[in-house]
C-alpha cells in the first residue's frame, strides 16, 4: 500500500457524488421552503382582497384602493 492512498480514488469519487446529491437534495428543500412560504402569503392576501371585493359589492361601495 502507497502512503497516502487511504482510499482508492473511485471511493472518493463516490464520496463527493453522494455529498453533492445530499447538498442538492438539502438546497432544494429549502428552496421549495420558502417558495410555499411565498405562495401562502400571496394566497392569503388574494383571499382577503376577494372577501373584501364581495363584501364590498354586497354593500355597494367601491374599493378605492389601486393597484
């Protein structure tokens, strides 16, 4: 055995293939994370301007709010 070859270098090809997939599974969960985050907050805004806009026509006032 050659000093400085603990590991034959197809192990360590295989160590920094499996350490990048964890890294990329890692990077996407936060990712989509914080995309779902996003989209909650837009839908409750969504479902409060629509609850306005209904209540707004019921009573027949006007939303004086532009966009």
């Amino acid at each position: 055995m050659r000093l400085g070859s603990a590991m034959p270098l197809g192990m360590i090809v295989l160590h920094v293939l499996a350490c990048a997939v964890v890294l990329g599974i890692i990077c996407l969960a936060f990712c989509l994370h914080f995309r779902v985050r996003k989209l909650k907050r837009e839908n409750a805004e969504l479902k409060k301007r629509l609850a306005h806009a209904k209540n707004s026509a019921s009573c027949g006032c006007a939303d004086t709010r532009s966009n």
